[in-house]
C-alpha cells in the first residue's frame, strides 16, 4: 500500500539527501515503524497508568516564577529568530520543515521563558534538555546546502540557522547555571526524553514525509557520513538506539560541567572577597607577627 501511494519513488538513495526515496523499502518502513511506535505507545501507557510517571524527575510544586528580563530578552530573540525561519519557509513553499525537532524544541524554549508556573515551566524544560540533541549533531554537522541552492538572501537565512542553533546550546546552560527550573536528571530523565525524540519521529515525522514527499530529519534516507556507513538500510532503527547515549551530554555531563564551574566561581569569589576584605588574610598575617619590645638591649 505505502509502494502504491508514492509508486515514482526510486529505490536507490539520491544524491542530495532532500528528495524522497524507496532507499529504505516500504516493506521494511512499515515493519519498522510498527515495532518502534508499539513499543513507545505501550511503554508511555505503562509508565503513566501503572509506572511512576513524571514523579521519578522531583519537578516543584506549582506555583509563581519570576520571568526576569533576561528570561524576555532571549524569548524575544527567538521569536525573531523562529520568525525568519517560518517567512523562509513560506518563501520556499516547505512548511512542513517546521515539524523539524529543532523548530519544536525552540517553541518549547520560547515557552519555558515566558511561563510563570515553575511546575509547567520544569516539566517543558526538562523534554526540552533531553529533546534538543539534535542541535549538537546541527552544529557538528552543519547542511546550509538548500540556502545557497535557493539562493534567497543566503547569508542571512545562514547567520539564523547558526543564530538560532547557538541560541539552544547556550541558553539552557545559562539556565542550569542560574538553578531556576528543576528536575532530577538521570537515567529516568533519559529514558523519558528519548522515548519522547524518537516517538516524535516515527509518529510524527515519519507519516508526514510520505504524505509531504519530504526527506524530514533524514526519515526517508539518510545523509553522507557514519549513519549510512553503519546503518545502511536500517539507518533508521540505528539512528533510535544510537539516540539514546547521546543524550547524554546535554542530560548528564553539561549539568556536571555546569556544577563543577559554579563550584570554582564561587570558591573564586570567596578568596577575593577573603583578600579585600579590611583585616583579611594579608591583615591578619601580619598580625600574627612578633612584635619587637620598645626599648631592647
């Protein structure tokens, strides 16, 4: 049925990894996507109706947030930003792309900063953490190739997709520094995140690539480099599971290296306060000095 609703397809990868493709075939697609969306729908209604739930991950108490100035000035930032990307793609006839994870999780940034519920608040930004690895991978391995195809002020739409990228890796360190939005990380914190990445592309993503004939998120085929090389055509089911230790580094070692730096910050900023101190260290050294008798011989 999938080979006869999109019967022009090729089977063989295309060079640009935009156009969609049979590169995984209908047979495995549908067989795959079964399984996976299987095990996510089961898993979510286990853990919400006889697991644990979100109580694993400690979240506050509802009740009032401060939405400080800064909290505004990078909200705003990103509405600009995730406005250049929706005239964009207006532009270029691709809405579709705005399905993209990056796009959702900058909603859902812009959304933490705004909210004045500190419950509604962590929970979004708890997914957010462990929903926004991709733009790690965006980062590392970027494609700006379609803006300089299209060539519509090219340079511009470049310095946004960089802009907003760098805008998600920085903001929720800033954040993580502050202490602000609370939630307990670990490996149910992964495992919650993942679960939620991956249902977003097999639920999500995958259906509207068929439907749209867009390559999102590389659903269909996938790009150069070590997930064509090691996936092959189960690049897809590779691209779940390799997901998962990803996630990681923005779950676990950025809150570590978050931890450690405002742990020599602040011993920083005790010695220096230590040291300015009127009889601080160097007052009382001297202090302890042996003072010379008046009068000696």
């Amino acid at each position: 049925m999938l080979h006869d609703f999109r019967p022009g397809w090729t089977t063989e990868r295309p060079i640009s990894s935009n156009p969609p493709s049979w590169f995984v075939s209908p047979r495995r697609s549908f067989a795959e996507g079964v399984c996976w969306i299987t095990f996510f729908v089961t898993m979510t209604l286990f853990l919400a109706y006889k697991g644990p739930g979100l109580r694993p991950l400690d979240l506050p108490r509802s009740g009032p947030r401060r939405v400080t100035f800064v909290d505004r000035l990078i909200g705003y930032s990103l509405i600009v930003s995730i406005v250049v990307v929706f005239w964009y793609k207006i532009v270029t006839k691709t809405m579709v792309y705005m399905l993209q994870p990056c796009h959702i999780v900058t909603m859902m940034l812009i959304y933490v900063c705004f909210c004045t519920d500190r419950r509604r608040a962590s929970i979004v930004y708890a997914f957010f953490v462990h929903m926004n690895v991709g733009t790690l991978l965006a980062l590392g391995f970027p494609d700006t190739s379609d803006y300089w195809r299209r060539n519509i002020l090219p340079e511009f739409t470049i310095f946004n997709f960089f802009f907003l990228h760098y805008m998600l890796l920085i903001v929720p360190l800033w954040y993580e520094y502050q202490g602000t939005l609370h939630f307990r990380k670990g490996p149910y914190a992964l495992f919650v995140g993942w679960m939620s990445l991956v249902f977003l592309h097999w639920v999500v993503l995958f259906p509207a690539s068929i439907v749209f004939e867009r390559n999102l998120n590389y659903m269909l085929s996938p790009p150069k480099g070590p997930l064509l090389l090691l996936g092959g055509r189960w690049f897809k089911t590779m691209q779940c599971l390799v997901t998962f230790p990803m996630l990681i580094i923005p779950g676990i070692i950025f809150p570590i290296l978050i931890f450690f730096l405002k742990a020599i910050i602040t011993s920083l900023s005790g010695v220096a306060s230590t040291l300015r101190a009127p009889g601080g260290a160097s007052s009382k050294a001297a202090s302890r000095r042996p003072r010379e008798e008046p009068g000696g011989g």
